[in-house]
C-alpha cells in the first residue's frame, strides 16, 4: 500500500499532474483545507503555497525543479543588484545575464538538436541528436524572469526586497506549465497585500474551472482523439471536404484546450486570493489578423510587443523599419513555441499576415458607409478565421508535405455530397464544434451573465453544478491523459 503510494506520489514522466487529473483534485482539497487554516499567517501561507508549487513542478518536471529553483536565486540577485547599480552601462550588463542565462536555457533545452542539425546540414555532416530533457514550462518560466529585470531597468518596478516574495511570484503553480504570462509588475504588489479570496472571487474561480475542464474534456480531448488525429495522420485518406473540417476542428480544439488551461489557472488563482488579466478574448470575432493577435494569447503577443517588437524600434523609425520588426517578432514567436521548422514557418505567416495588413490599411479602408455593416463585419470575421486556419494547419502538421497533401485534397477532392454522411458518422464531433463555436461567438453579455448567476447562486446550488460537471467530465474523458496542447512549449 505504501510502495503504490509512494510510486503515484513521485515523478513519472509518462503521467504529469494536470490540472484535469484526479491526483490533482484530491491534492488540492487538501492543500486549499490547510492554506484555507493558515490563512491569517502571512509566512507560513506563502511557504504552504511555494511548497505545494515546488511539488505540482516536481510532479511534472522531476528534477529539473531544481533549474525553477536556480532562476528564482539568480533572478533576485540580479534584481537586488540592478537596483542597486548606477550607470548605464552597468544596468544594461546586468540586464544582459539575465537575458543570456534565460535565453541561453531556452537554446540549450529546446533548440540545440534543431541548430546543431542545421549547421551539419549545411557543412553535409550527419547529427545524432542529444537525449535532451525540456523542462516543464520552461518557455513560460524564463519569459517572466526576463520582463522582471527588463522592467526594473525601465523604472516600471522596483527590485523585489524578499525573495519568499519573489519564489512565491515565479513558481506560482496556476500559471507555471502553460501560462498566462504573467508579469512581476502585475503580480507582486498582490504578494505585498497578503490577499484573501472572497466569497465572489471563489464562486468566480469554480465557475472559470468548470468552463476550462468542460472546454479541454468535453471538446478538445474528444474531437481530437476522435477525429483530428486521425486526419493529420493520413489526409490522403480522407476527402477534402473531411481535410477541411479536420484543420477547422483542430482550430478549435487547439482554442478550447490552450484557453480552458487559461481558465482554470485563472480560477485556481481566484481561489487564492490572486487575479490574472483575461488571456483570450474570443479571438476567432476577430475582423482581422492584427485584431486577431490582440484576442489570441493576449499575454504572449503583449509580451512579445513590449519586450521584443519594441526594444528592436518599434514603429519609431519609418514604416519599413516597421514591417521588418512586426514580421520578426512574429517568427520569434513562431520559434518560442518549440524546435520545429513548422512553428517557424507559422511564425513568418502570421507576420507576412500582419504586415499585408498593416500595408493595405495604409493605401486603403473602407467608405465610413461601409463601416460597422453586419455583411461587411461577417466577411472579414469569415476570412480572418480562415486565414488563421490555414496557419493552424500548418501549426499542426508534422511536415510542409502533409500541409501540401490536406490543401491538395480540398482543391482537387472536395466532394461536398459527403457532408450528410459526414455529419452521420461524426455526429457527436459535429456537436461538440458547433457546441465550441457557438459558445464561443455568443455575445460577451451572455457569458459575463452566465458568471454573475453562478456567483448569485445559494451555495448548495453552486456545489451541485460544480459536482454535475466534474461527472460530465469523468464520463467523457479519454481511457488516456491528454496532456495540455501547450505543456511542451
């Protein structure tokens, strides 16, 4: 009995504790019951919250806690130092070793087998590549380490003075694995005020949970092991019209599962005491690919706006100059997301996306007649997403080839007439995607009310939903865990 405890209590790569796990869920009654008791102790609460994090970090990452552990240290010491410094020259040497610590674990882990073949490529000598472990949410970690010390050089934060403080900050386990991004400006003043959640703010969490596992469960879990898989595994297989609606269904699914982590990290913060900032916000509404990354990961693409796009000029210095800085950061971006040609790729299309864009708007808009129209509005919302689609595509496929052979198959062998037998077939995938879509194009109101009734219902009602829809989830839930699309960025 002991053995099998201990064996499910240590790491196994093979089975991370997610959010949407049972191991969690009992894991965390228990730990909320004890911080919920030590509440009016200010230390010893944050040290319950570290320890618990260093734990829900071990459970996925192992012994690469010990690099979350390292960049917490060296973060705070920098921090003190930069705080400390005068001159520029020094403040911008130290901000440097932040960046070239961060930065140099992100290529080491994540892109030393992807250059180093690259280079033999190209001087036609074979690599083997390394067994190199990713630590766990890594590409989130570093990115909040490097905003902390660029914006204490920028005068937007002062150094943090504890480092319980900043320990707490960095290994916060709601957003550690998969984000939000969230920043030291935006969190530590939280810290400082010892927050206590209140009877609104806990009701809002569990409603935010509910929506996040039903979003990753009930709909990306099943379309994708029923049905996306299987078309990215073998589009020759399928007709055009199932290649279509398989690059549509992992655009939602990819949607459901990224934005249903972001709800729950969200509302387990809210548990907490903690608030993040909204990180989507219905992107596919979006009439444009600049409004698009203004909706989509709204804390990746300000991050990349005011730490990358920025620092290299912004749109300070000519149109032009302009262009070239939006389509590189966008690449950038591309490349975060892992070591694969792929994302790149993806990266150099949404910047070619943003730029084309940004270059029409310049030499021609719309007659203000034309403006706010509902068939107007509809046709740019339908060629946005279409547009983004074709970039999941290519998000999504192991290989140019297998995008080559899906666009093959709904140029030349659409074959609309399967439609009926499609719907027949997939009937439930059917549902859960317009079930998705329409949640997801449903006015704002309905959603922020449906919020406000769960927080105004009696707490006997609020404890049946919640318990109806963890049923729904145990009933729909795959025989396998399907981790978090973006635990491995």
């Amino acid at each position: 009995m002991l053995d099998k405890l201990a064996e499910l209590l240590s790491y196994n790569p093979a089975e991370p504790m997610l959010f949407n796990t049972g191991l969690f869920l009992v894991l965390f009654v228990l730990f909320i019951t004890a911080y919920q008791a030590v509440r009016d102790h200010r230390r010893l609460k944050m040290l319950l919250v570290i320890a618990f994090s260093l734990y829900f970090y071990y459970k996925s990452g192992g012994a690469c806690v010990l690099i979350l552990c390292g960049v917490c240290l060296s973060d705070y010491l920098l921090g003190r130092w930069l705080g400390a410094a005068r001159g520029n020259a020094l403040r911008r040497s130290i901000v440097a070793l932040n960046v070239l610590i961060n930065t140099g674990m992100l290529v080491y882990f994540k892109y030393f087998n992807l250059l180093a073949d690259a280079l033999c490529s190209i001087v036609g000598s074979s690599f083997d590549p390394l067994d190199i472990i990713l630590p766990a949410g890594i590409s989130f970690f570093t990115f909040r380490s490097i905003s902390y010390m660029v914006d204490i050089y920028r005068g937007d934060l002062e150094p943090c003075r504890s480092l319980l403080d900043y320990t707490f900050f960095l290994t916060f386990f709601p957003p550690l694995l998969a984000g939000p991004v969230v920043r030291a400006k935006d969190m530590l003043g939280q810290i400082a005020g010892n927050p206590t959640a209140t009877p609104a703010m806990i009701s809002e969490g569990l409603f935010l949970i509910m929506t996040g596992l039903v979003k990753k469960v009930v709909i990306a879990d099943y379309i994708s092991a029923n049905f996306v898989d299987r078309i990215f595994e073998n589009p020759a297989l399928y007709t055009g019209f199932e290649n279509l609606m398989g690059a549509v269904g992992f655009t939602v699914q990819l949607y459901c599962d990224f934005s249903g982590y972001s709800d729950m990290a969200i509302g387990l913060a809210l548990l907490l005491g903690y608030r993040f900032k909204e990180n989507f916000a219905a992107p596919f509404k979006s009439q444009s690919p600049t409004e698009f990354w203004r909706r989509w990961h709204i804390s990746l693409s300000t991050w990349l706006r005011d730490y990358v796009y920025i620092p290299l000029g912004g749109n300070r210095k000519g149109r032009a100059r302009a262009y070239f800085n939006q389509f590189i950061t966008m690449v950038i971006g591309g490349l975060w997301h892992g070591a694969s040609w792929m994302y790149v790729i993806w990266g150099a299309y949404h910047g070619l996306l943003l730029v084309i864009h940004k270059a029409v708007r310049q030499v021609w808009r719309l007659p203000e007649s034309a403006r706010g129209r509902l068939d107007i509005r509809v046709a740019n919302i339908v060629v946005t997403f279409a547009l983004v689609v074709i970039g999941f595509t290519v998000f999504r496929a192991p290989s140019l080839e297998t995008v080559g052979v899906m666009f093959s198959q709904i140029v030349n062998d659409f074959h609309l007439s399967v439609a009926p037998q499609f719907v027949e077939g997939y009937l439930l995938i059917v549902a859960a995607l317009t079930i998705g879509l329409a949640a997801h194009f449903s006015p704002r109101e309905w959603t922020t009310g449906s919020t406000e009734a769960y927080v105004a219902m009696p707490v006997l009602w609020q404890a049946l939903l919640l318990a109806a829809v963890i049923f729904l989830v145990i009933q729909t839930r795959q025989s396998e865990l399907v981790p978090f699309i973006y635990l491995q960025y």
